[in-house]
C-alpha cells in the first residue's frame, strides 16, 4: 500500500518543521528564512500502526513575484498528482495573503484529501486566529504548533482516517512480480519502456484501473512474467526548466513504493549525480530491489579497462549499500536489455526467499563462533539464535545478551557474511539485534 502525503504552502510557514515531526526526524532543515528546504524532502511516518510516507514540498522562492508563484504553483500541482491526502498548511499569525489563495485556489479544483493546518498556534493568545481559513471553502480547520507538537495528534487521526488500501489492490491480486524503471529524466526510461514492450505488440495486455498516474503493462515473453510499472511519459507533467532534482525525486516516490523490483537507470555519460543518489536511496530505504542500468554506455569511449574503474567507482558511490548487479546498456542498440529483466528477477527471487530457521543458525552460529563481537566494558556479548522475520523484505532477529553493545562494524561483518552465504545481491537487508 502507498500512502502518501504531501506538505504543501508558501514558504515559511513551518512545513519542514511538520515535516520533521511527522517522520520522527531531522532531515528538513528547519531556518526562519523563506526557500530552505531544498535537498531532503522525502521521510517516512507511523500513526497507530499505519505507514506512510511524508513529502516536504518546501523552499523554492525566487526574488521575482511572477517567478515565485509559478514555483508554488508547481510545486502544488505535482503534490496533486502524487499524495493521497494534501496537507495544506498556513500561518495563523498573518491571516491569508496572496500565495495562500493561490494554492487554495489549485486545491479546490482537485479531487484529493485536503487538510487545512494553520501553524504557530504557540499559546492561547493564538486560539481564534485561524477561523479565518474557512473562507478557502476546504474543511475543517486544525489548529497546530508544529514547534511544540500540539495539535499533531489530531491531524494525524484525519490523515491515516483517509488512507485507502484499494489502490493497489489490482497489482496485489495479480500476484505477479512488479518491475519499476526509475530515473532521473532523459536517461533513457521512456526508450527502455518501448525496447521491452515495441518488439511485439501481442506480448503486452495493459492492466487498467490500478493508479490515476501510472500504467501497469504486463510483460509476458521469453518465459517471464511481471508487471512493469511504466512512468516514463505518463503522468503529467509541469514544464520544469529548474530544480530538476525535486522534481525527479518526488516523482520517483510512488514508483518506488508500488514496485518489488527497480531498474535504476544512470546516465553513463554523466555518472551518479546528486538527484541519482536521492532516489537510489529511497530504493533502499524502503527496502526494494534494484538493479542498475548505467545507460548510453554506446556512447563512452573504452578500453579494457573501463568496465571495472566504472563499476569499482560506482559502488564507491553507492555504498554501503553497494551489493547490487551493475549492468551496462543502451537503449538505442538494444544491447544487453533482455540481461535487465533476468537480473531483475533474480533479485525478485533473493527477496522473497525464506531462510529456514535451523539453516540460518547452522551457518550463521559458526561464524559467530569462530568471530564472535569484541567485548565491550569488560563484558562478552553471546549470540544465541537467528531468525528470518516473517516481513515483505529481508529482515532478522539477532537475539543476544547485550544487543546494546553490538557496535556498527559488528553489524557490516555479520551482514556481509550473510550475504556471503546467502543471496541477497540487489536486495537490502534489516538486521535487529535483539535481548535473549
């Protein structure tokens, strides 16, 4: 399931505060100056045992006034296509103004879950400011502090209230793997779109209904059988002439969270940018799959040596997540394109595989035995028992005495002899140490 809310409004009116709050975290940097919010705007959240992820559209004010409304207006517009439920938030201490109307102005002309927030409600002094929202004809208006966290509870009980698990329940019926080609825009995921499915137009049978800015294509050749979830070309999309690494990430979100498997593309002749890594990233966070397809490799100079400073700098970059199949393709020449889809569902099968229990600790226990974790304060930490937690992705329980004094390079060995003796090439791994 993919729920998905959006922090939308103008500037400086405490989203990445919101933010942080909503995700238990950091990562927004909150400043009391307008357009700061630009590198981190993608975070995940709980209420009452329901996940959902959170994005911070904040920060993009520009000097001019035409400029500047245009941005918002973007911003809105893309946060429509994208969330389940909106999040429109303002400030009680000035009343609306112009950009307030703007953005309520967009809002009522969609069909998505609107909840109107009006922030730095601080004091009792504040009580009463925001009645003056209802005039953008949205709803119920909630009085929030996102500073000190009052009202946050309330906000969220209506948020998680509107989350719908019917939106990908065609794709959880089929049963079929589902394969996400993800990217940054023009490096190539509209031509592999047609190199997988353009050969032979009776192999494809389209899957309606699933979500509103996507199409799931069924791909059934060569003895595979998969849903491709096709976002290249297919949503709407807003004439972005800047901050491209926004834009492409937050598209990128929905993509991530329906798929099992993705194909990360990178331009070869670019290498791994900055927006590359935001999305290789939520890949991981949200424990996917993924394959990279370092694209337009027919346009690099080589020699022998090439392949192996390429990949060896690549997985530089990626890590410390760095166990995944690097494949070297151009969509033009078709060349090693089929190889994707085998590799992808070989890591297909390495998430989904079942460890059994007196295997895993038959295997695991040894190395444990013969490297067991340094001891810390005089004290000697004792492995007892391993098990694969019955979870969509890889996870499993470490029970030991002191899990507390299990240090980060303890954790990267124990993982990586994992991989070692298990496949989970492509595939992130959670590893918990837990009290026996």
């Amino acid at each position: 399931m993919s729920n998905i809310v959006a922090i939308v409004g103008r500037p400086n009116v405490g989203k990445s505060t919101l933010f942080n709050r909503l995700t238990e975290s950091r990562d927004a940097i909150v400043k009391e100056v307008s357009g700061v919010t630009r590198d981190r705007i993608y975070g995940q959240g709980e209420w009452n045992g329901c996940s959902f992820s959170v994005i911070d559209t904040g920060g993009y004010a520009k000097t001019k006034e035409d400029i500047f409304e245009a941005e918002i207006r973007k911003q809105v517009e893309i946060a429509i296509d994208e969330a389940s439920v909106i999040l429109f938030m303002v400030d009680a201490t000035t009343g609306i103004i112009e950009m307030d109307q703007v953005v309520a102005g967009i809002l009522r002309k969609s069909n998505k879950d609107i909840i109107v927030v009006a922030n730095k409600v601080d004091n009792t002094a504040r009580v009463g400011l925001s009645s003056e929202f209802y005039a953008f004809g949205l709803g119920e208006v909630h009085d929030l502090s996102a500073t000190n966290g009052s009202g946050t509870g309330e906000i969220l009980d209506e948020m998680v209230s509107y989350f719908d698990s019917k939106d990908d329940s065609i794709l959880e019926e089929t049963g079929l793997p589902r394969i996400a080609i993800v990217g940054k825009p023009n490096v190539g995921k509209s031509s592999l779109i047609n190199a997988f499915t353009g050969k032979d137009r009776n192999i494809v049978t389209d899957i309606s209904g699933t979500t509103r800015d996507a199409i799931h294509t069924r791909y059934n050749a060569f003895g595979f059988d998969f849903l491709l979830i096709d976002t290249a070309g297919i949503r709407k999309k807003a004439k972005v002439t800047e901050d491209i690494e926004y834009y492409s990430v937050l598209r990128s979100v929905r993509t991530i969270e329906n798929a099992d498997v993705c194909l990360f593309m990178v331009d070869a002749t670019e290498g791994i940018q900055k927006q590359d890594l935001s999305i290789f990233y939520m890949i991981e966070k949200n424990s996917k799959g993924v394959v990279v397809l370092v694209n337009k490799w027919d346009l690099l100079d080589k020699d022998q040596n090439t392949v192996k400073k390429y990949e060896d700098k690549l997985r530089e970059q990626l890590a410390p997540f760095n166990d995944v199949p690097i494949i070297f393709t151009s969509t033009l020449t078709k060349q090693r394109i089929h190889k994707s889809i085998e590799t992808a569902m070989t890591v297909y099968e390495n998430r989904i595989q079942k460890i059994p229990t007196s295997k895993l600790n038959d295997v695991m226990l040894d190395i444990v035995h013969a490297t067991p974790p340094p001891a810390m304060k005089g004290k000697y930490i004792k492995i007892k028992f391993i098990q694969q937690l019955p979870t969509h992705a890889p996870s499993f329980a470490v029970f030991c005495n002191l899990p507390q004094y299990i240090t980060d390079g303890y954790k990267r060995f124990f993982e990586n002899r994992l991989r070692e003796k298990f496949d989970f090439e492509g595939v992130p791994v959670k590893i918990f140490f837990r009290k026996k």
